[in-house]
C-alpha cells in the first residue's frame, strides 16, 4: 500500500486544486496516472520509486542530435514555463521576427523521468496551459513541480541556466551553466502550436554545450519536447517587441564523477 500513495501522492498532489481547468491534455495527463496507480496497487508495491536517472531515455530528436559523451552523466531533468523574446525593425511582412532570448522558470521532474516517461512526454504541451504561479517560489500547476532555477539569456546573448537557487533546506547547487548552441531539430509537426492550439509551433530542439562563464559541473543541455515558443512567420501587424509562451524539457548532462 506504501507504493500507491507514494505514486498517488507524487504525481497528483495539485490535481484536486479548484483552480485548474478542464482540457484534453489534462484528461491525458488524469487518465495516466490513475494507469500507474492501477498498476502499484495491483502489483502491491511496497517500497516508493526511487529517482536513479541511469534509468531515464532521452527522446531522440526528428534529426537527431549529437550524443551526450560517454564520460558524462546524467544529472537532472527540468521543465522550463516562460517565454521566448522576439523583436521586429518594422510591423511589416516583408521583414522576420528576430529571436532575441528566452526567459523561463525551471521545474525539477527528474524523479518522474526515471519512473515515468509517459507522463514526462505530457509536462511541457500542459505546463504551456497554466500560467506561471503568482508567487515566483511556488510550485506549478497541475502537478506540483517544484522550482529549481532559472533561465536567461546574459546582455551579451548567451543561454544561461542558474540552478543555484534551490530553496533551503536541500541546498542543492548545481551551478550556472552558460551556453552555446551546438546543433539543432526541427520540433515534431505534431508539436504544440501553443497555447489552447493556437500559435505558430513549437520552437527547436537543440543540443547546448557549456562555454566559459559556466561553474558546476554541467558540460552540456539538451531542449527537447518543445511545446509552442515560435513567432508568426512575418512582422506584419506585429510591435517592436513582443513574446511567445512555451515550455519545454531540458536534459542537464554533468562530467561523470561529479557530485
């Protein structure tokens, strides 16, 4: 019995909060973990699931990216809620949108990468539906990630995760990792458009390789799973700046041998 309720309790916490709406991807998402609960309580689990990410299988991308390194590991699994930045030199549709960073929120989901992949490929298209928590330390909604970090881009353009900022009491400090793109994947055509569907697609996957400026032991991150974050095809009608919501799944890689 100590198995179901970790597994009820793990990944339905926030399900019965007032606040969340009906949508076919949180029917999906309810649907799921009621299969792993089915499936604890007729295996008689008794012992919770525990977060070995030697366990976890990252996605392949549509054009596959580089391979992570045999000598790293790897060492966390987040989805990222924000945004990412555009700006246009005139609204008109003879000029593009032109990418100028992102900014997001970061959420620990290693635990249910290692046990649970179904409902990990499901977190970024519905993180995409909810809003970022109204106070900047809460968990999201609907399954009560909690916040691990968070990511920029520096005033010299360069991707930065800071992942130091981990509330006490686990104090757990994995570094600033600032990076460079080393390749990228056209997202799925089955991708999220955005929010509620409507959008214009889902932003890249990419493969990022840590540059100077980084601490920690992060050699390299993976985006993948994208869910929305690309602008409209043309600055017609579009201001001088402007954002785009998106979430996604980032896969941290760490030099093997590292705490």
């Amino acid at each position: 019995m100590y198995g179901i309720i970790i597994v009820a309790t793990y990944l339905t916490t926030a399900l019965a909060a007032p606040t969340l709406s009906w949508s076919p991807a949180l029917g999906e998402f309810y649907a799921a973990v009621d299969r792993h609960i089915q499936v604890a309580r007729q295996e008689g689990t008794v012992n919770p699931p525990t977060c070995d990410l030697s366990k976890a299988v990252q996605p392949v991308a549509p054009t596959p990216l580089p391979a992570p390194d045999a000598s790293w590991k790897l060492s966390e699994v987040i989805i990222g809620r924000g945004v990412q930045n555009y700006t246009c030199a005139s609204a008109s549709k003879n000029v593009k949108p032109v990418a100028v960073g992102a900014i997001a929120s970061l959420y620990n989901v290693s635990c249910i990468a290692a046990n649970y992949p179904d409902i990990l490929s499901m977190l970024p298209a519905l993180a995409l539906q909810y809003s970022l928590p109204a106070n900047p330390a809460a968990n999201l909604e609907p399954s009560n990630l909690e916040l691990v970090g968070h990511h920029y881009f520096t005033a010299n353009g360069t991707p930065t995760f800071d992942l130091t900022t981990v509330p006490e009491p686990k104090n757990q400090d994995f570094g600033v990792a600032a990076l460079k793109k080393n390749s990228n994947s056209t997202a799925p055509i089955d991708a999220p458009k955005g929010e509620n569907g409507v959008g214009d697609g889902s932003v890249a996957w990419l493969k990022l390789d840590a540059t100077f400026g980084s601490t920690g032991d992060i050699k390299a991150v993976y985006r993948i799973n994208t869910a929305g974050g690309n602008p409209p095809t043309t600055c017609e009608s579009s201001p001088a700046y402007f954002s785009v919501q998106y979430a996604s799944e980032y896969w941290f890689y760490a030099q093997s041998g590292s705490s």
